[in-house]
C-alpha cells in the first residue's frame, strides 16, 4: 500500500473512532505503527540513531557483549586480544580466561560481517555503489577501528590473523593501502602488541596497519617512516609518557609531554592514543581526559563505556 493511502486510511479510522475528536498527529503515528507497514522498516537501522565517538574500548572481549556493547554507545574503535593455539585465534586477556568458542572468529569477524551485510543491503538502489557503508547508520563513511592486540609471539601469529580476516576482506570492507592509495573502508584494522613491525611493513597490499610508539614517531633507531599509510594510529603508555595523575595541578612539563607527542602524531597526519590513564578516582579520570582531549589527543581510551560515551 502506497503510504499516502496507508495515511489516509488511518486519519479515516481514527476519525470514525473519536467521532468528535480529529486525530492529532500522535494518534496518527500509533496507528502506522501498529499497522506493521513495511514502510516504516528503515533498511539499515541496526545503530540508527547512534553517534560515532572517538572513544576506544580497551579490552572490549571483557564485556557481556563483546563489539555490540561498544557499537551500542557509538564507541569508534574496539580491541581484542588474540592468541595463536593450535592453528586457531583464540580472544582472552590471559591464558586463562581462553574457551574453545571465544575466538577471533566467533567474537569480531562473524559479528561484522552480520552487521555489515545490514548495513549493505544489496539490491537495484546500492547497485552502483562502490564503496561499503561502515557500521553506523548515522555515519555511514567513519570506519569502526579494530585493534588487534597479537599476544603469541608477532611473526607467527599475524598470518593467521590475515586469514581470519579474508572474509572482512573478500566483501571490501577493510580499509586497505595499495598502490600508493590509501582507500578507506568499514573497518581499520590495527595490529597493536606484538604485532611485528617489518612484516606489516612489507604487506602489499595492506589491510593490517600498525599501532606506532607515539614517543617515538621520529626515532632513527625505528628505520621507518611512519605516516598514515602505514599507522593510522600511534599509542602510548600514559603513565611513562605524562603520569599525571589527574589530582592537583598539571605540571608544564606533563603538559608539553602531551601536546609534543600529539603534535608529532599530527604532523604525520597520525591519530594520538595514550592508554593506562587513570581509572579512579572519577574525577581525576575525567580530568585526565579533559586534558588529553583539549591538548588534541584523538582517542579517549576507556573501560567503562557508558561514562565515556556521555563525557
Ligand atoms: C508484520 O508483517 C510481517 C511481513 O509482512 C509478518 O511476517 C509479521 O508476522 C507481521 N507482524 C505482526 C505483529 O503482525
Ligand atoms: C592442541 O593440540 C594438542 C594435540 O592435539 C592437544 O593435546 C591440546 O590440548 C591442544 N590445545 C588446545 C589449547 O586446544
Ligand atoms: C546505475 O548505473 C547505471 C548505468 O550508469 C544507470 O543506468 C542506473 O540508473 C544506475 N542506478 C542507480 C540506482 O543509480
Ligand atoms: C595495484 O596495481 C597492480 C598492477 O598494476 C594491479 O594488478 C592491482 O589490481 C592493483 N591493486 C589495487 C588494490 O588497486
Ligand atoms: C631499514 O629499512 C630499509 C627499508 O625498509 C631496509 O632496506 C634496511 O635494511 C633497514 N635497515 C636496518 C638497519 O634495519
Ligand atoms: C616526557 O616523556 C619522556 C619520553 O617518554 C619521558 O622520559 C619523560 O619522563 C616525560 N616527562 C614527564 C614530565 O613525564
């Protein structure tokens, strides 16, 4: 049914059912509403409504939900931690917290593809569209950050890390670098602990980017020029690179710590991350991230997720 008709039935019934009150406009919305119209299904509502943040959520695989929980406060980026056992990818923060159906698979890649195949529905309208929506509804061009936080030793792992991507992969959905182009996608991956240097390095294409030292962009030791090809990230410990602790006064030199190295990272056309800052007490939290955020920092790394997502 045309929705024009769908409208003018509803304003008839509603009439006839209040003989001398017209509908308003809410009775009008009830009324489509419990009509089940496919009219009023929008296609792509998985995150309607959700915002994207800057915010990134450490250790994301400790939540009930791991990924969904984030994506359900706009949360940008997510991280897991993986290790290599058996041939297979397994998300925990320690051995000890590993089971056999919590992997890399089962917990990040297969979740994205489900809510990228609702966010690319594929019919006569998307027909022509050549690049892939991204997981939120409200922005659909921002891709989610993926860290991929390699625990069993780097060079043995990442090519099994590269395989479990190959579905993420094989739909465009992974931001990629090749032939001198970096071209955006839903999905940035970012290998964060061990993950090798040199190998990443040598990837052509690349579609599995690395987390830089923020304290040392421009350290000759490193050999590598790192620039936005290669990093679109660069992190550090709070901790050793600031240590405030967010109670009394900012030292000057905590404070030109922060923006040297937000700076550097800027300069390279590189995002500035500082994990292990404070998580208690709230207020020094918030005043870390206060600080952190108007000295440019782009990425507010956090536990818990709902107060970052209303900070
Ligand atoms: C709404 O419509 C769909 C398909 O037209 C149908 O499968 C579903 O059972 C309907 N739901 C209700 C509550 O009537
Ligand atoms: C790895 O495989 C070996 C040999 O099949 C088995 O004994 C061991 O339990 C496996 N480890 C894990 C973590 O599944
Ligand atoms: C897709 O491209 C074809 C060929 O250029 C064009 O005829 C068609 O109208 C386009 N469809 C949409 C939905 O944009
Ligand atoms: C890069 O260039 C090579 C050779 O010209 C070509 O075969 C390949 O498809 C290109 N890759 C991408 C991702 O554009
Ligand atoms: C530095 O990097 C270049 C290019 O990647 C490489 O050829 C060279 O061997 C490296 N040097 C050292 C000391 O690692
Ligand atoms: C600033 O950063 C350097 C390099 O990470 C570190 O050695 C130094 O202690 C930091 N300064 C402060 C005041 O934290």
């Amino acid at each position: 049914m045309a929705f024009s008709t769908l409208l003018k039935a509803g304003v008839v019934a509603l009439a006839t059912a209040h003989a001398e009150a017209k509908p308003t406009v809410n009775d009008q919305i009830v009324f489509l509403e419990s009509s089940n119209s496919s009219l009023l299904t929008y296609p792509t509502q998985f995150t309607q409504n959700i915002v994207p943040k800057s915010i990134h959520s450490h250790n994301d695989y400790w939540r009930d939900v791991p990924l969904l929980t984030a994506l359900s406060y706009g949360v940008g980026s997510v991280e897991a931690d993986v290790w290599l056992e058996n041939g297979t990818l397994f998300v925990g923060h320690e051995l000890a917290a590993l089971t056999p159906a919590r992997t890399f698979a089962s917990l990040y890649v297969q979740p994205l593809l489900t809510v990228l195949a609702g966010e690319n529905p594929k019919n006569a309208f998307t027909l022509n569209q050549t690049t892939p929506n991204g997981v939120w509804d409200t922005s659909s061009g921002t891709p989610l950050q993926l860290l991929v936080d390699i625990k069993t030793d780097g060079v043995a792992t990442l090519p099994y890390v590269l395989q479990a991507l190959e579905p993420l992969r094989s739909e465009g959905y992974l931001t990629t670098y090749a032939n001198g182009t970096l071209t955006t996608s839903a999905v940035t991956v970012v290998g964060t602990g061990n993950s090798p240097l040199d190998p990443i390095k040598a990837l052509e294409p690349r579609d599995y980017f690395y987390d830089a030292p923020l304290t040392q962009l421009t350290d000759p030791s490193l050999n590598t020029t790192f620039d936005v090809s290669l990093s679109p990230l660069a992190s550090t410990d709070y901790e050793v690179a600031v240590g405030w602790s967010g109670i009394g006064a900012i030292s000057d030199a905590q404070r030109a710590n922060i923006t040297k190295f937000v700076n550097d990272a800027h300069a390279l056309g590189i995002k500035a991350r500082f994990w292990d800052t404070p998580g208690w007490p709230i207020h020094a939290r918030d005043t870390v991230w206060t600080e952190l955020m108007n000295d440019g920092a782009d990425w507010l790394n956090a536990d818990d997720l709902e107060a970052a997502s209303e900070f």
